[in-house]
C-alpha cells in the first residue's frame, strides 16, 4: 500500500486480514473493538 497519508493522519493496522484504516486522531477513530465486532457478526 503506498503512503498517502496528509498532514496529522496516522495508518493504523486492524491486525485482520492485513487491512489498514487512515484516521485523523483529531476526529474520530476507530477502536478494534468495532473491527473485532465487525468481524464476528458475520451475515
């Protein structure tokens, strides 16, 4: 994946799948308890 990153974003690894989420820590953000979550209810 390349670095697209702007000023005051950060890359944060989900530790699922290998995926990744870019998040402004001045908005909100994700938690992995939202990823785990997402991934255990499974449709």
């Amino acid at each position: 994946m390349t670095n697209n990153l702007k000023s005051g974003e950060r890359l944060d690894d989900l530790q699922l799948n290998g995926l990744q989420i870019i998040q402004d820590p001045e908005r909100f953000c994700f938690g992995i308890d939202a990823v785990m979550l997402s991934d255990f209810a499974k449709v």
